[in-house]
C-alpha cells in the first residue's frame, strides 16, 4: 500500500516542482547592503539569471517539435537557472538581515536619524542599505527586486530567442560569457568566504552550460552561416579599410578559416563602390558562384523547412503525451 | 534495494525541477496567429503568468524567515504559476504551427509575396502571422515571446513587492483580479473548445489564488491600515467636495466600516483649509486621538519589528537547512 | 448685481482650475537633498502621486455613462491625488533650496572644487545634492523631476484600468495600501517636524481612500468573481502541494470563504492529473455545476452588457450637458 | 448668511478643482476604434497632454520663487493642458462606444466569432477595436490608456525641465509645435465634423500657448546663449565643411544673427585641426576677447545667481501664504 | 601616377568614414570617476550627443529630396555630433584609467577589501568607481557606457523627428539649448583645465549649431505656425485666467507678436463657455476669418505638398548619384 | 600650389567624415510601407544596424589602449555599421514615398477619408502606411525613426560591452548571427530585385564581419574560459538530471571539449547534493586541481592586468596624437 503511494509520490510533480533546499547551501557571513546591491546585476540585471532561465525557457518551445533532444537540453539549463536565480535572491536576503525589522519599528526613527545627522555608526545597517540603493528603504522594505544594482527593472529586451537554433545557441554562448564575467568581477567585491564559495559556483556553471551549448552547436551540420541562406559570394571577402592606417591581422588578412576563401583588403574602397555604380555593377565571374549560391540556398531550405515540417503534427496539436497509469 | 532508490529518487529533485507533462492538457484544434499574439498577454504583458510568477516568487524571499507558512504558501503559487505560463506558452507555439517550417523556405518568397499582393488565400498562415504581429516573422522565427500583444518587452516594473505581507497580498488580490479578467476577455475571441478548455482552467485558477491570499491576510490580524503605523485621527474622517453636485453615496457619507467613525462630507473645503492655516491648525480635542494613535503605533512597532528580528537567524546565516539522509 | 457676478463668478472654472494655496501647508525646516531624493518615490515613483491621480482619473473615462456615482468619486480622489503631487512636488522644491542658485553662479566652481577634493564642509548643499542624485545638478538644475529615486523616468505602465470596477476597485486598494507603506517607511528618513506633519497627513489620506473605494466595491453586488463570468467549478477548489511539507493553513485547508466551498489539498497531484489526462477527463458529477455555472454567466452577461448599453447614448455622443445660464 | 456662504463657496477649492463640464464641448458623431487609436498619440503619446501638462507642471515648481509671473504663466498653461487631457480622453472614450458593453456579454462570443471568420459585418465595433489596438479588448476593456497609439506606456522621459527659463521655455516652442503638428496630421484621418472642431480648438490652443511662451521668453533679457554662461569665441564662429559640396546659405555664411559676429567656413577642417594641434594652439588676439567672456560670465552669474537667492526665503519655508478670513 | 591615386585616395571614403585623431584635442589630467559618471549624461543621456547626432540623422532622410541643402545641414550637423559623441566617450574612458586594469587581476582582492572595509585610501580608484556608478566595476569593465549617469540606457524617445522642417527645426533649438545648459552645469564639477578646455569647445559648438538652425528655420518663410495650416481664428487670441491673481505680462496681455492680434484676457472662462455651448457657439463676425483661414490653409497645403511631389523621383527610386570616374 | 591643397584635403576629415553616395546603391522600385515597417527591425530594433554600430564603436574606447589591433577593426566595422544604417533608412524612406507629400496636403482630407470608408483604392499609400504603423502618417511624417517594427524605441539595453575582448568578441559573434538571420527572413517579404540586392549585401556583410570577429578571437590565447578566472574544478563537470527522460547527447555526455575532461551526467542529483551539504562537501582529492586552479588564476591574473595596465600612460593623458603637418 504504502509502496503504491511511494511510486505515485515519486511523480509527483506537475511542470515545475520546487524544493526548499537549494542547489547550493548559500551561507552569508555577515549583512552587506552595497555587496547585496551589485549582486542584483545577477537576480534583475542584464546578464543575470534570469535573463538566462527566461531566454533558453523562450527558445526551448520552437525548439520542441523538431528538435526534442536540444529542447530538453534548454529545459533543464532554464530549470537550473531558476534554481540559480533562487540561489541569488537567498544570497540577496541574507545580506539585507536586519533592514526590514528595523524598518517594521516604524514609530521609531531615532536611530536612522542618528545615521542621517552623520552621528551613528556608520555600520549601521539602515545607514548602509539607504547608502547602497534608496530603495531598498523604501521600496523593497530590504528585499530582493528584480532590478539591476542601479534600479533598472528587468526587461525582456534582454532575452534573444530566434526560431533558428544555429543562430539561438550563439545567442546563450554570448550570454553565457558575459554572466561569467559578472561574476568574476562580483568576486571581488566581497571577502565573505561562504560567498566567494557560492559565486564560484555560479561562475563556473556558466562554464559548463558554455560547453554544452557549444556541443549542441557542433551537433548540427552545417551550422554555418546561421540561419538557411548561403553568404552572397560578391559581398563577403572584401574588408573595407574605413580609416587610415589601419593594423593588420588575420581578421583583415588572409584566410576567411572554414570558408576556403581569402580576405580582400579593400585598400581604396571609394574606386571599387564607384566604379561599380554602388557595388551594384558586378564582374562577370560571379555568374557562376552565384548559381552555386542560389542552389545550395534552395537544398538548404528544403532540408531544414521540411525538418519543421514534419515534425509537427497534423490536426489538433497536443503538447504533452499523457501514458495511463495503471495501478 | 529498489525500494531504496525509489526513496532516493522520490527526493531527486533540486529547487526547480521540470517534468514534460503540463499540468493542464494543452491542446489547439488549428493555427491562429491572430489569437497567438493576444495570449501574449498572459505570456509576456503585464498582468500575465511571468508578472505573477515574479511577483510571489520576489515577495516569497522577504517572508521566509518570520512568515515561513506565507512563505511556502507563495512559493507554490509561483511555482504553479511558472506551470501556467508553460501552458500559455505552449498554446501560443501551438497556433504559430506551420510559421517557422515557411521562414526556413527562405530560398522561395513566392508564396509569401502571393500574400503581399494580395493574390494569397487569406488564410495563409504566413498572411495571418504578419498581420497579427509583424515579428512573429521577422524577430521571432514563428515563436513565442516575452513581450505583450503590442511588442513592450516584459517589464519588471509589473511586479510589487514591499516587505509587508498586509501589503504584497492586496497587490496580489489585485493581481489575481486582473489576471481572471484579462482571460475572460481572451475566451471571447476564439472558438476553439480546446482553448476554451484551456482557459476556463486558467481563469478558475486566478480565482482559487484570490481566495487564498485572502484566507492568508485574513489569518494576519490586525492587517488594516497595511503596513505599522495607524492613521492620523486629524485627517482620516474627511472626504472632500471637489467638484459641484458630487453625487452621495457610503463612499463618502454614513460609517467607515470597521473603524468605528464616520466620514465627514466637507462641503466646502476652503473654509476648513483656510481657517485652519492649510490644516495645520487643529482642534484641541484632538489631543487625546493622537495620545492613542502615538501609543498604537509604539506598540505595533515592537509587535512587527520583532516578530521579524526574532525569526532572523544570529551569525551566519543559511537558507536551507541540510538533513543528513541515513540510508 | 454684484450678487449675480458671484454667483457667475462661482461657477468660474472650466474643468481643472488651479489655486495657489496647497490643500496641505507644506512646510520645510531646512534643506536636505537626500530626503529630496528619496520623496522623488511619492513624486515620479511607481506608488507614487502621480501614479495614483492617473490611474484613478483613466479609470474615471469608462465609468462616467454607466456608473455617474462612480465617476464623481474616481474624478474627485484624482484631483484630490493631482493636489498631493503639488504638495510632494513643493516639498521636493523646498528641500532642494540654494541648488539652483549654486548652478546659477555658473562662472565660479570654487565652491563645489572644495566639496570634490573632500575639502568643503559636509552640509554644503551641492555636494549633499550631488551625492543624493546625481541629475539634480546636471540635469533638472536643483528641482522636481517626474522620476523615481533612482531615476527611473515615471511610466504609465504603472497605471492600471481595465473597464471593470470590481477589478479596478481592487486594482486601488492595493495601489493605497502601497503608497501608504512608502509614507510609512519615508517618514523614517527625517526628523523636520513639518515633513512629518506633511506626510502624516499624505500617508492618512491614502487610508481614506481606501476606505472608501472599500465602500464603493461593496456597494456593488455581486462583486465577485471580478468581471462577469463564474469560475470553473471543476478547477477551483484544488490546491495543489507543489514542494514537500507544505504548511496547512486557512489557505489550503476548509472552507473557502464566500463560496460555499471547501479548498480540496491535492497531497499528490500527479496522480490526479495524469488519472484526468491532464485534467481533461472529468467525474460525471460535474455536469450539474457545469451547466449551473454556464446559466449564471448568461445572467450575469446580460446584466452586465444592459448596464453598460442603456447608459450610452444612441446618435452623437456629448461628454458634457451645457445648461444655459438664465441671468 | 447665505451671501456669507456663496462668498466662501466661491473660493470653495484646494489646489486642483475639477468641473465636470470640459472646456470645449466634445462630440462625437459615431464610434471609429481606428481614429481613437491615433488619438492615443494626444493622451499618453511623446507630443501630447499629458506631456505637456506635467513639462509645464514640473517646470513650474523651480520657478516659483525667482520668477512668480512665469510660475502663474506655466501652472496655468498646465492646467488648460490637463483639461484638454480630459478633452481628448473623453473624445477617445466616446468614440470607442459599444466596445465595453460588447465584453460585458461575457458568455456570449458567436457574435464575435464571425468577425474572427471573416462572417460579420464589417464596421463591427468589435472587430475594428481589435483590429486598431488588440489591448482594446483585452487590457483596456473599451477605454482609453495613457499609451500612445502603438501601446507604448507614456513615459517621463518625454519631460524636460532643466531648471532655466531660457532653456525650457525654448523647450516649450519646441513641444509646442510638435504637438500642434500632430493635431494638424490627426485632422486628416476623420471626417466627423463634431471631432474636426475639437481638434482645430486643440490645435489652436498650441499656438496660442507657443506665442505666450514666445512672449515670455522675450521678456527675460539678455536670452541668449541659453543659461549663464558666453560662447567661447575660440569655437563660435567655424562652420566645418564635413562632407564634400555642402550647400551653402544663411546657416553657413554671412551674419551670425545678433552676435555681431560672422560665420567662418572651414573648407579644410583638417589643416586648421591639425596645425592647432586639436584646436588647442589658438592665435594670441583670443586673449581679449577670452577675457571679455570672463569677466561676461562673472557678471551674468552674479545676476542670474542673486536673483535666485534673493527670492527664496531665510529660515523655515513655506510653500503657500495662507490669508485669514475674516467673515 | 602619384597624382592620380592622391585623386583616389582623396574621394577614398564610403558614407561614414573614421579618423583616429579627435576633432579636439582631448586629454585628462588625473583619473576622476565621478565626473566620468556625470560626464555619461553627454555620451547616454537624453540631451547628450548621441540624442542630438540621431536626431539630425532621423532628420535628413526625409529632408533630402525636397531640400538638399537642409539635408547637407543636418548632416554636416549630424557628423559633427558622432565625432563629438566620440570626444566624450575619450574623455570618460580617460577618466576610468585604472579601473579596467583592477578588474582583470581578478584573482586578489584584498585591494578593494580593504576599500569595502573602510580602511583603504580615498583616492583608491576602484573605491571610486564603485562609489560613483555600481555598473563601472561590474558590468562595464571600467569602460564608457551608453546610459546616463543614473544608468537608464539611452532610449530613441529622446530622438524628435516629424518631417516637417519649420517643426524639426524647432525641436534642434530646444536640444541645442538644452545641451549647451548641461555643459555649463558639468563646468562646475571639474577644476582639471584639460577637461575645461574641452566642455568649453562642446559647449560653444552647441551655440553655433543653435544659430545655424536658427538662420535655417528663418531662410524658410512663413515658417509659423508650424506644419501647415492656420490657427482658428476663434480659438486663438484667449488667454483663460485659471486660478485666481494670475499675474500679468506680455504673455496674456497686448499684441500676439506678428499675428497682427491682440491677446484677450478671458477673466471668467465660464460665462463665455457657458454660454457659448462649450465654445461650439460663436458669433457671426467669425465667418469670415475662418473664410480666410480655409483658403489660406488651402493655398498653403497646395505650396507644401507640391514641394515635396515634385521633388521625389517618378519610378525607380536611387538614393545616390554615381558618377563615373574618368581618370 | 594645387598638389600641397590636395595632400591637405586628403587628411581633410574630422573623426567621422561622412559622404553624399552610399556604401551600395540602394534602390526602390516602388512604395511599400509595409515592408518599410519590417525593415524599421534593421534600423530601430534590437538586432539592427543601429545596435551593432553602438555596440562596437562603445567597445572600441575600453580596447584603444592596450589592444590598438582590436580598436581599429571595432571601429572600423562600427564605421561600416553607420553606413549600413544610412543605406536601411534611405531605403525605408524610399518606400515611404508619397506619404509625406500627402500630409502636407492637410486641408485636403478627402482622398483619406474615402481610405478610412473602405472606398478608396487598396494601394493608396496614405492607407498602407497607417495600416502597416500609425506613427508613420501622425509622428513621424512618412518619415523613418528609430523605432522597431512595433513602435518599440531603440534602446541602448541593446548594446553589450563589458570590457574584456574574450566576452565582447562572443558578443558580437551572436549579434551578427541574429541580424543575419533578420536579413534572411526579411528578404522573404519583398519581391522588389533592388531591395533583394541590397539586403543580400547587408546580410553577406554581417556574414564576413563574423568570420573577422572570429579570427580576432582566435588570435587571443587563451581565449576560454572568457575573462580571467579558471572554472571550479568542483563544479565543472555535471550535468544534473533536471527531468526525467532527458535525452543524452555530445552535451551531457563524453568529453567536454578542449577541457581534457568529461561530461559526468548526475542522474540523481539529491543525494549528491545532499550528501555534500547542498555541494559544499567535497572529496579531499580536489584540493590538487583546486591548488592548480588557485595558481593558474593568478599567473592569467598578472598577464591580464600587467596586458592593460602597461598600455595606460603615466600622468596627463591624451587620446589622440597629433602630428605636426609640415608642408
């Protein structure tokens, strides 16, 4: 009896399921109101958790007909950073103790007026968090908010999600590389050991989640350019030199890697564009390499149109499988 | 020995997890861009599923340590509201069916330009898709999206939370009403039974979390006026006459209920305002009133204030708490 | 003769009139550019006056031909909400005094050099102002400014109205009870007694107001659910446990309130759902309530639309009725 | 007695007085979904009234004290614009009639659903709402919202108030005139004859408003440059030829308009830069006139600074003079 | 042979081209990072010089075809505002030196722990940073950001373009005035002569752009109103005494300067409101000016609208004209 | 004489220099403001040109110093990305033909009106470009602007730039994929050969700015982890099984590439998690790589810092280098 109870408990779950621990123990030595201040760049800020939860969350439904496998790949990376996003709020709220209580002895203001005539100790906790972010006394009643540290709320223009996984996945490489960033910098700005722990945790898991999103891109073939259509062979080996004296390398010389062309550098633009007519009048040996362009574009689209379409249903759409449960 | 891991398993599970199931059996009998991006609004407008995700999930940080029922009971409901805007989610993917697979055609525009000059069968979904939202097709490949059914980014300023648990409830009750409204709207513009199904859900659901905020508001006792302090007895009572023939009713004449007074009607302000120097000069017996209203509020200070210090941990302070799994 | 001037003369006043003298007499002792700072929440915030003034005066539109009684409460709190942005607006002024006569002096940084190299007094006002808000000095040359305390440029998407008062109502109880708060904890950030006199009165005004669109929803019947239609009766009593060892409560336990109903705690919600095909397949008892339900929203469909459509006037549409003035 | 009581009733108001009448009465000949969208543009758009009223409002708080007559000239203008606010808002309100009662027949959606199908009538009231402004019918339930026409939420960024006359009153002209244009581009899209009066007394009042402004701006003499400071006569007069062939006229040659100085063209920009060394070596007879703007600046700074500190008060301030009453 | 490729090269430049020296010479005598996060307010903010740069360039395409030679303005204008956006993007990076270099020993902080404990030097420069703008130590890496110097990003609603010059134009002047101010008020904020030399340049070349618009928008005749139709004659000369003791001036008194009316001080708007129906009764000597003003506005609407046709191209339409290059 | 003018003339251009003809000869075979609007995405909107010029040209100013190779491609392609948006607003405008001539046409409203009756010809302009974006015929004036497809303004939240090359440069590799892919979807929507042409130039060149973004990035070494700190070698490898069923590829299993470690997938994370106390009990033999890792962070930590730091001048800094010319 108990044993059927157990199994049923074991799927207990309905789409997200939470669990009060956390992924990481979070420990916070002592309140820090300007350190909880920055670390909002990684609850409500432009690189931060929940940017990333939101941003592979998004993907991962164009992503789930035609492509299961890589769906649940950006499923279980948005549910760990929800995790991760809880994981910084905790962090968050531990270093505000003491500001919401304080604020709650609404009668009293002696002591904060203590703080604001300059006579009180300046590690007075009310003094440092009205120091670190206005709002945070008055607002937030000293709690976490999805703005960044300087009270900019969250906004989805900071989420990417295209319908094209070679293009999505560079999108979360990117991302993945700036959250890293943040967190390195964010380590410096504290010597509580329990935090420095916690934020190497969440430095490297950028890590690994970069590693994998690499993986998947490798996966799919060819990958590049993103996206169906081939590069325009007329426009793409020419590198414009735009200023004078401009220093060489290999972004302007020689081989384009992976495109078995060469870089152009186009010393004197201005010829080129006029004695083109705008670029518009062309050298007849692009003809061919143009028809080459023209039909790998046409394979190209039958290949990942028909990728799409098979994989959706006909008729009525069903999102989820429901198997009977036969107990 | 199964038993053992089953156990094990049962508990396999950190902070969020996700299962491919919905919680609700989404389902959509045909495409319909038109109606996809007026679901956006549960997706990603302002009073949609992530605006109510974030706002219990936000406020839930601030009521963990003295308000753990509060907190669990905010928790779930987030959490079942990020269950919901997957169902929305895969709703709107579900409509935008046949958009993606078309754009990876992108060798072939002629059936689109069929659309564009107005020669296509209407129903083409590409024709639908453009017109109901023009990046449906250029931005977002055919998917869903965090923005609104006008383009605005989700915006974090839709989420209010102020470390008062009489307060954030209010701004949940107003929240659930919204939410219930906006689906009522939403089922009058599509007869597909599938999605009246799905909606009937979600909109019921906005109700049962309105009835239980205000179970739990109602469990916090006092809870009115929201936050510490009381009112000011000088200037509770009056409602003022600001424009002529100002029609009467238990808004502005009879008892405030439940504060044992009645609102006093000004018919004519200026005489109050300006006899009393802008209202600063009040009667005598007013003294007693605001005697009784500085001693109300010393003492709610202390009850609040320490109702909040008492619960927050001394030392380092730790979110979870870890038990040792003696298998 | 006269006495017909002032009976003209009283009515002199065309839709919004303005009066010198403040409902409030503001009052400053002396400057203090941080409290200016963080008053800016009451100002240009997302709680704040203006906030308040434009929700309720937006909602004010579409209630005026059904609902006149509403209308002349919503207008009037609104004024009465544009009056208190003059007040906060005049306190921000006053508590930035000698800003602007510093910037003024346009040709002598002598001043404010002393206050950057750490030389100057503590209490010159320019660097207590630059300290506070860096745009006070540069941009809004030492006054008021339409933003937030960390600003954040004030944004209608603070506003809501939704053309129902049963959710518009609610929408401003928990608008009040938010601006309340502010006042509450602002009041801790200043000891000038005529600041708190001030704002003693602005936080008191909020609880009127609330009280009496308390009264106004009352005065509505039935008021909820918000909107027209019932709730669904085979989804509204689960709560369902989405983390282990939820704590029970009013909130997940008996009898909900107002409803004849008991919440019904779903201990293991999968097995439910996937029982129910994703809550798809329903006991047969449901089709009593079901067509309970579909009948009552019919009633209230109808009721609701005449309310709305005997008030609107047939032919061209006049907002105001212009009675001539026999003198 | 009662003349003492109409005596006091005419002064019978606080601050903002609101009167139900408007000051120009609108009308509207039948609902057009589509034109109150564009409407929207005048309610919560860049240029409209709501932009105007709070620029002017703001605006007028800094120059209270130093400038009465132009705080008079700015709160009144400010508050015509608030009531035009109201104009256009229940011009929109008005022509969005039917929209609201239609979603109040909740439980009825077949009507509507010819529309989606393409079945019903065109000019459909639902059917054009929805297809103006999808939030018609599923945020705003039929009403007006302080966006613009394509939802975006008015922002206080439209707002420029930098503490100078002759800054903002030229920001004034400005906004002036754009919102005189679009009214000019409004009148083109009806052809209600009740709307086209509304909105040639709109337009007209912007110009009305434009020329006061323009007068007032006159007043305050010397005007120009804007604020405090001279122009450098190092960098006034150069025109630099940035492109090849640049079209000469009066904005580029000849006269600088009452500067009594005349325009330079720098043909060759890069030989005056270079052998400057960026502008930095300049020719010794710059001494003087540098020295004239020195001693300029010093002179106009101690005007324009004097004139602000003489006006504010000493000691306590205080926003209001409230008079007695004797009655 | 020299010759001609000199005759190349001088032509060598496509639409935008980039020089590494600076217009002006800008240099930085010590890093400063509170005055970079001011200075951000030039470079990010919304009348900095990416504002007035867009503006022009949003400007000059539609002024293109029907006036050339205000389209070479605006350009010209445009161009030297880019280059000025770069000077102050120099400036503020020179102001950060050291900050970046910090960052990436990111392996020791006791630098900065000893900031974060109070017991560093003031004039550590990360101290500095951190203090003046969070995001310069987190998210920018010590570098210059497009937002202002309280972090909002720079929005294009700072950006005003209406194609229509004689509005357009308007619009520059209040930018150029507003520009001009902030310089000023950052004047005061810096004693390093470098960076005095430098905003004095910036601040003077926003007077003469002021004066070169200013002569543009006169060379254009009538140019007032603004856009193209007339004031309404019955709407234009009242000035509404909205609040009592209103002051008076040249504003609301004497002659409409150039319209060749006076105007009329309405002291009690209601009776002429009220008795005019809400404006909509007029008396019959307004027949003819509006007369008037109906065949001027259509003689004005002939001349403008003509401008613009004849000047757009029949068919094809070519943005450039390429001419060959007989060399 | 003549040759020393040209060779001066040559140089003759400050910072940004701009040109009459455009990179590529854009050309319009006829209006079509729909597709105008679609295009506004590569003018105003988060993946266009105005984002990538923003985007490089801020990250060009944290690279001058110590990387010059890096800064002159930046800005060299910043250049470039200005001109692009040159050639996409010349294009827009081109559709908009007609648009602004007929507004100017404002005393006649005829030709519209039977637009908005349903009786004018499909193909008006004035109709298409109301019906593809409002703000064409009533803000902007046929105009293009700095808005995406949906109205939404361009905001500089758009730009990433955080300092460190190894990040920037990922940045970048994402933003060209996602316009490119802009280009290729746009492309679908117009069948006008001219516009074909020159999108297939813009797209090619997002194409080869990526292929140069990319060598840049290779030429730093290392390059990976992107910043400065190695991973954690505690929390490197697992991948966590966040639901059941995840399907296992390159990215959960085998080797992590270029780490010379592998995937370790975690199939049952709670006890793991658990069992180390929330992961903050580790194995003793991860105190070798933990000593390795704490070594190599800060041997890249000195290269790093000592990379930046000797490229910044000692004392006065200047930007630019002027060179005597000596003719």
């Amino acid at each position: 009896m108990r044993l059927v109870v157990l199994i049923h408990t074991l799927k207990n779950q309905i789409m997200f399921h939470h669990v009060k621990d956390l992924q990481f123990n979070a420990r916070v030595s002592r309140p820090d109101p300007r350190f909880a201040n920055l670390l909002l760049e990684q609850f409500g800020g432009e690189n931060g958790e929940l940017a990333a939860a939101m941003q592979y969350f998004t993907q991962a439904f164009g992503a789930k007909a035609p492509h299961p496998d890589k769906y649940d790949m950006l499923m279980d990376i948005a549910t760990e950073e929800f995790s991760h996003l809880e994981i910084v709020g905790a962090t968050i709220q531990m270093l505000l103790k003491g500001v919401n209580g304080e604020l709650k002895n609404a009668a009293d203001s002696s002591e904060i007026m203590q703080v604001m005539n300059g006579k009180a100790a300046k590690e007075n906790i009310i003094h440092e968090a009205l120091t670190a972010n206005p709002q945070f006394v008055v607002i937030t009643g000293g709690g976490v908010t999805p703005r960044n540290s300087q009270g900019i709320p969250w906004c989805a223009s900071y989420v990417n999600s295209n319908g094209d996984l070679t293009v999505d996945l560079r999108s979360n490489l990117a991302s993945e590389s700036r959250a890293k960033l943040v967190y390195e910098h964010l380590m410096k700005f504290t010597d509580d050991p329990y935090i420095h722990e916690t934020l190497s945790f969440l430095m490297t898991r950028e890590v690994t989640h970069y590693k994998m999103f690499e993986a998947a891109l490798e996966s799919i073939q060819p990958n590049f350019p993103p996206g169906v259509l081939a590069a325009d062979p007329r426009y793409l080996q020419q590198v414009y030199n735009l200023s004078e004296g401009t220093v060489r390398g290999p972004w302007n010389e020689g081989e384009i890697k992976g495109m078995d062309k060469d870089f152009i550098y186009v010393e004197d633009p201005i010829t080129t564009i006029r004695q083109t007519e705008g670029l518009t009048e062309q050298p007849k040996d692009m003809e061919k390499p143009l028809a080459d362009k023209e039909k790998l574009d046409k394979e190209m689209s039958k290949v990942k149109s028909e990728e799409v379409r098979k994989a959706e249903p006909k008729g009525v759409a069903q999102w989820s499988t429901y198997e009977s449960i036969g107990v």
